[in-house]
C-alpha cells in the first residue's frame, strides 16, 4: 500500500508537468495561428484597406477623423507587408522605392477601389469539342444603379487565336483594287478561302474573342468547367503598375499580395495594358 501510494506521488507531478506542457503548446500554436491569420491579406478589399493603412493588424477598420487613419508611420509598415516577399519578382530598390513615393506625407497616394483603371484576370477552363482548353477572362467594375457589378471587358481563348491568326508579316489575300467595276463579283474568292477569310480584313481588324465565346456558350458548344487563378493589375498609382496574386503557403507572408512591380510612364501603360489582354 505504501509503495503503490509512493509511486503515485512520484508519478502525479510528472503527469501534472505534462498536462500544463502540452496546454502551453497548445496556446502557443494557437497564439502563432491567430498570428498568421492575421497577418494574411485575406481578402482583396483587405489588401485595398491595407495599402491605404485604414486598419490594423488585426483587421479593425480605421475610420476617417481616427489620428490612425492613413497615418504615414503606420502605413510604411502594411504597405513592407502586402508584398510577395518569399519569391519576389522585382528587387527590394524598387519595391523601397514604390512604397517611399506612394506612402510621401506631402502627397500620398491610395488606391480606390470605384475608380477605374484597375482589372481582373480569370483563368478558366472550358469545355470545347471534346476538349478541355484554357481561357483568359477580363473583367472590370462597372456602375450599376447605386452600386457597381464586374462584367466581362474581354477574353482571349487558344482555339480562337490560332482560327484567326492575322499574320501582317506575309503576303496577305486581297481584293483586287477594281473590284468595285464588277460589282464585287469576287467576293466568291474571298468566302471560299475560309481558312484565311480574316485575310481580307482591313489593317486594324482584330478578332473579338469576347463575341465569339459568348456565341459559343450561346449555342453550347462551350462549357464553363472551372476557374483555376486570378490575379488583378493596377494602374492607378502614377508612373507605376502592379499585379496582385493570391499566395496559399504557410507563414506570415501569404494572402492576396503584390506579385509583380514595375516603373510606367503613364504614356506607356495603354501600351501594358494591350499586352496583359494579349492583344496583337
């Protein structure tokens, strides 16, 4: 009796010790994940508010009048964190330099999210012919009422590309210049060349892939399977141009953040702009 009662009061503190180790770990990692929650740009208007140091790090909006709204010393610090800055595609000089003239006390700049000059890029996939292809959607904020909406600004689609590829490059088909004394007899010519039927446009003719997917989800030849990434661009900040992409990693530094960076010349950007919707 008396050795079963000494092992117990040998053996109960160290079950005690173990108890409050494993409660302590448990309120360590729950500390650490409350951390990275909030640390994480979980939602764009998040990243919007973040950008403009209208909240703080635990996500509690800042209200205009608040000494703490768009405080300069407290936005350098959210804007060093909405950046991809594990596998950043930009150097650090550019990206110290970005925050140093958007976050300048004596002319500051912040992001709206009504205005325009900003966009999403939607990565899909479509059921076509028996096939699964990619797509690329655009979309942009549009007035609505009282309200704004997305709607579809363009698209660009594989299959089309490749249907109509309008090479400027070769000699192209045309028209005969008198062809009007004929009454355009020959369009025969062009019709019945239906593979380069494109050819006989006008210099400026660009294909509307956005027309010609909806006329095909019209008719159900195309399906909407899925969506696979999104990522914004932003053209709002004088003389700069950003992407932001959703990073889902463990650590501090995931959400939506700043995945590309780069100095434009606002004469440059309709110039971006064309190339991200991959227009010719």
């Amino acid at each position: 009796m008396i050795n079963s009662l000494l092992k117990i009061l040998i053996i109960f503190p160290a079950l005690l010790a173990a108890v409050f180790v494993s409660r302590a770990q448990v309120v360590d990692d729950y500390l650490a994940d409350e951390k990275y929650l909030y640390a994480a740009t979980k939602q764009v208007n998040q990243f919007f508010r973040r950008f403009n140091g209208e909240e703080d790090d635990r996500g509690n909006r800042f209200l205009p009048g608040d000494k703490r709204f768009r405080d300069a010393d407290i936005r350098k610090g959210y804007l060093s964190m909405i950046f991809d800055n594990e596998t950043p595609s930009f150097p650090n000089d550019l990206k110290r330099a970005f925050i140093r003239e958007v976050n300048n006390p004596s002319n500051p700049e912040y992001l709206d999210f009504h205005a325009p000059e900003w966009f999403a890029e939607v990565h899909a996939t479509f059921r076509f012919n028996g096939r699964d292809e990619n797509a690329i959607l655009f979309l942009k904020l549009e007035k609505a009422g009282l309200g704004t909406k997305w709607v579809f600004d363009d698209a660009y689609f594989e299959p089309f590309a490749r249907m109509f590829n309008v090479d400027t490059a070769r000699n192209l088909a045309f028209l005969h210049p008198m062809s009007h004394e004929i009454d355009f007899m020959n369009l025969n010519k062009a019709f019945n060349n239906k593979e380069k039927v494109e050819d006989y446009a006008g210099q400026k003719y660009r294909p509307d892939y956005l027309s010609l997917v909806l006329y095909e989800i019209k008719r159900g030849n195309l399906q909407f399977k899925s969506v696979r990434e999104v990522k914004f661009h932003f053209f709002q900040i004088k003389d700069w141009y950003f992407e932001i992409s959703e990073f889902n990693r463990s650590g501090y530094n995931k959400g939506w953040l700043i995945s590309n960076l780069a100095r434009v010349e606002e004469s440059q950007k309709e110039a971006l702009k064309n190339y991200i919707y991959l227009r010719n």
